[in-house]
C-alpha cells in the first residue's frame, strides 16, 4: 500500500517534514497507470508490465492525481524491478507537476538485462536530471512515473516490485522490535522461521529467527520506523511454508484472501508477546504435539461429504484441520454446537486437532463426496 505521512511545526514559517513514500506493487497495482504502450496487472510477486513497444510508460495516477510534494523534499529514489528483456536497458523516471503528462524532468538509470530475479536501483534527485531541467529539480511533484527498460518489444513483461521515496538526510525515530513465534504446534517440516512482511517486501529469509534456548519460541529484532503501520507474517525457509491466520482475529487485517497480521510501531523498543503460528494469541500450555493426550473425541459420521460432529468431554474451543501433507486448510473457534461444513474439502483423508483448555486431541477422518 502507499504510504506517505507528514508532520507540520509553526516556527516563524510553516514547515513540511516528510517521511518516505512507500510503493508496494505486489497484488497491487497502487493505482498506477498505463501513460502509454502497455497495460497493468497486478500480481502477487510484483506488478506485471506488459510492452507493446519500447517506449511504455506508466504513471502514479490520473492527470487529476497529485502527491502534493515538491521535488526539493527528497533525495533518493528506489526502485525494485525485474528486467528479462534485452537491450540497451535504460530506463527513466520522470517528474511530472500538477496537471500534466509533459513531465518537468527525468531520470535516466541503467538496469540489468535479461534477469531471472530482482535487484534494486537508485536514483539521486539530488544529480542533475537527464533532460529537461539544467539544474537540481525542487518544483512540485504531482505524479512520477517509469519507462520500461529500452529494448522491450511486443507483448515482452517486464515485472515491477516496490519503489521507495525518501530523504536520506532525514532522521527518523526508529524503534527495536522483537516478534516471536512459537513452532511448539506447527506440523509442518521446517528449519528456520522467519518474519516477512511490507518493512522487507516479503523477502523470505530477509528477516531470519533464532532459537538460543531450544524451547521453540523463535525471535529476531527488526528496527522499524515509529509511527509506520505494517503488515506482516510468519513462514519458514523462504516462504516453504506459511502459517494461515484467521481474517476475524483481533491482530489480523480482516482480509479474507491475504490475511496478514498488523502492527503499528512504536515509539519505544519493543518485546511482542510470543504468538502460536497461526493465532493471535499464546499456543495452549499443554506443550508440543508430541505429548497430545488422546482425551475422549469422536468424530461422526466418518466418511462424511457435508459436515462432520464432535463429541468431546471438554468443550472445544479450537479445531485445526489438515491434509495429509500438513497444510492447514480449516482454523475454526466459532464453533457451532461442534458441528464442522467439510463440504469445501476435497476427497481424501485428513486430521483434525481439537484444542480444549487441557488436552489437544487429533483424529483422522475422511471426505468420501
């Protein structure tokens, strides 16, 4: 998502402080648009970029959009870009004022040819442009927008990530935070969790977590900017697996398709309370699935096509039901005098985890539609 804040201070004059300008193009395309020669699409890796000549250009917005900034507030640009064509690959970032799309000056700045990943380019707005001014641009800034790399030809895709506008002058509070996660619950293979989120553009190792003291509990420290809403979640081994939360939790973001959890950082370093993989909340005192007390649980009727029962001794306060290669396909607590909809799944066999507050139990059943 974009992101840009700013805070206002009356001395003798009014001031403008700004922190950075955030373009997060995976699954998104950020409202940028097509300024000629190509068309958009939103993917999950990165904002695909289809040519129809080597001349494409996309821009941040309409010709009625307007970022409301000048070009003397920042200094740097990032931007993140996979190019698999070739050519002379030089591509341009123009700066466009209120109202046009005759851009007040560009930048022109090589990237790599035919690339099978991304690497990350940056610009000096503190050189002087390419064309169209002689000297360091500080006017307003309605719109940026990018040139494809030269020597795209028809129907070539050129894939755009992320881009970042900043002061690098500026100093920015920061704050320490640790996230930690417990594995005790999670099984899945793995060896070394991690936390990926809009801070690392969901990287996938970027962010490693450790375990010093073998308990399961997994950490690592991030210093992120105070006052930036993030969001983020956990996987393993550069996104082998990932843990699925519920878009009705109170730490989530309420997005049913790409359910992430949110923080906004604060002003102080902070410790986060560990969290169960997949759960807003601690993992059930009874320790790890190895030590699971085979409480009284029945599940009818088994086979089953539409739903499924349980009868339990302990009321059941979550179910967890998996595949029989360790995906996660159903997290419920809502549950509904313990009666389970199935009818989405599958044929084949799978397991339940009942969690009650002393005991998690698990049973295998099957789907036979």
């Amino acid at each position: 998502m974009k992101k840009y804040f700013f805070s206002i201070s009356y001395l003798f004059c009014l001031s403008f402080i700004f922190s950075q300008i955030t373009y997060n193009w995976q699954n998104s395309t950020e409202g940028w648009v097509s300024g000629g020669n190509c068309n958009l699409t939103a993917q999950p890796d990165a904002m695909a970029m289809r040519l129809f000549s080597s001349n494409a250009v996309m821009r941040s917005g309409n010709l009625q959009s307007n970022l409301g900034i000048n070009g003397g507030d920042y200094n740097q640009v990032q931007v993140m870009i996979k190019n698999p064509t070739t050519g002379s690959a030089m591509a341009r970032l123009f700066l466009y004022p209120p109202g046009t799309n005759t851009a007040a000056c560009y930048y022109a700045f090589q990237v790599d040819t035919a690339m099978t990943g991304y690497s990350t380019y940056t610009i000096s707005l503190d050189s002087l442009p390419t064309g169209g001014s002689s000297t360091v641009y500080t006017g307003p800034i309605a719109r940026f927008g990018l040139r494809a790399p030269w020597g795209g030809v028809n129907f070539d895709t050129i894939f755009w990530k992320q881009m970042i506008v900043s002061n690098t002058n500026q100093v920015i509070d920061s704050a320490s935070v640790s996230f930690k996660v417990d594995m005790s619950q999670v099984l899945d293979p793995f060896t070394t969790p991690e936390v990926n989120g809009t801070f690392n553009s969901w990287c996938g190792n970027c962010n490693s977590m450790s375990d010093s003291d073998g308990d399961n509990i997994w950490d690592v420290s991030v210093s992120l900017p105070t006052g930036d809403t993030i969001e983020y979640k956990y996987s393993a081994d550069s996104w082998s697996i990932q843990e699925m939360n519920d878009p009705n939790g109170f730490c989530t973001n309420g997005d049913p398709n790409f359910t992430n959890r949110v923080l906004v950082i604060p002003a102080n370093d902070t410790i986060l309370p560990d969290v169960c993989w997949g759960s807003c909340v601690t993992c059930s005192p009874i320790g790890s699935l190895e030590n699971l007390k085979l409480h009284s649980l029945s599940i009818f009727p088994n086979p089953s096509s539409k739903s499924i029962s349980l009868k339990s001794f302990d009321s059941i306060n979550e179910i967890y039901i998996y595949d029989m290669n360790g995906k996660l396909v159903l997290f419920k607590t809502d549950l509904n005098y313990n009666v389970i909809d199935i009818s989405f799944l599958k044929e084949g066999s799978y397991f339940l985890l009942a969690k009650t507050n002393h005991s998690l139990s698990r049973k295998k059943f099957i789907v036979k539609n």
